[in-house]
C-alpha cells in the first residue's frame, strides 16, 4: 500500500513539472505599461485597476473593459473600508465592535453602488489584431473621493460613531494619507 502512495506521488510530481516546462508565460506591452502606471497611483494611496475586455466591436470591448475596472474599483474601495473600520476597531478596543463593523459594512455598500462620480479614466490601449479588439483601461480614484463618501455616509447614517470616529487617530491617519496623495501628484 505505501509503494503505491509512493508512486503515485512521485508520478503526480512528475505531472506537475512537466506542465510547467511547457507554461508560456505571455507579456503584453500594453497592459506592461498601464500596470506601471497602476502601481504609482497605488503607491500614492489611490486606488487604480486596469480592465481588460475583448470583442469584435471596438465600442463593445471598451465599455466591458470600463465595467471590469469599476468592479475592481468596487472591490478595491470594500478591502480599504474594511481595513479602515479594523483599525478604529482596534484603536477603541471597545465591546461595540459589531456593531462599528456592520456599519462600516453597510457604508461600504452605499460607496461601492454609488461611487462611479469619483472615478476618471487615466489611460486606455487598444488593439486589433484578427479581428479582435482587446482594451486595456486603466481607471483610478483618489483617496479624498473615497474618504469625503465615507465620512458623509457615516454622517448620514451612523452620527454618533461618525463624531467618535472624526477625533481618532484612525480618521486622522486617512487624513494625513489624503495630504501626502495630493502633495506628490501635485510636484
């Protein structure tokens, strides 16, 4: 029984080196060149994400490249509020953690449907090749636009823990974010 086990391990590695002497890796200068880009907004504290879309139409292809950019957006903007609300969790060390959390929660929600004024088109690429149009867009967001809906939705719905969270040093950490964001893409 354990020679079988064995040479079946030693056949399943096999496998897995063998496919991986034939995987290509493919590089695209195009999106080569927006991922650099994507990574200096990113690296100034703004979300950005390149969609990616192909279709026979070019009309067609660039708006399912915007939308899968909005989606990245959307799920970009969900992992920054949920990190946000962590540390003012964290910061109070309070027993109302649930309940701050479930709020950030539900304004995360409200941002991600409703955020679409806040994002602009950085840089778009297309090519034809066969027939096929493939779009890489990158579109980006600042950090103010997030943190002005964050703060206006918290307001609106949960005062108390809007009052709590504009004196922490959580709120003023993504202030100072915000001023360090806007000073490096000014110079």
């Amino acid at each position: 029984m354990k020679k079988i086990t064995y040479l079946s391990l030693i056949l399943i590695a096999g496998l897995l080196l063998s496919s991986c002497s034939t995987m290509k890796i493919v590089h695209n200068k195009q999106r080569d060149k927006l991922m650099k880009k994507e990574k200096q907004y990113r690296l100034l504290g703004g979300i950005a994400e390149i969609g990616e879309a192909k279709s026979q139409r070019e009309d067609i292809a660039r708006d399912k490249a915007r939308t899968d950019a909005y989606i990245k957006i959307g799920q970009s903007i969900q992992s920054r509020i949920d990190g946000i609300s962590t540390l003012y969790i964290k910061e109070l060390g309070s027993g109302d953690d649930s309940e701050i959390k479930e709020s950030f929660e539900k304004i995360a929600q409200v941002i991600i449907n409703t955020t679409i004024q806040g994002i602009f088109s950085v840089k778009e690429t297309i090519t034809l090749q066969k027939g096929v149009y493939t779009v890489y867009a990158l579109y980006a967001i600042t950090p103010r636009s997030i943190n002005t809906r964050l703060m206006n939705e918290l307001k609106a719905q949960q005062p108390e823990i809007y009052e709590r969270f504009s004196l922490s040093k959580s709120y003023e950490n993504m202030e100072n974010e915000v001023f360090e964001y806007e000073k490096e893409i000014k110079q």
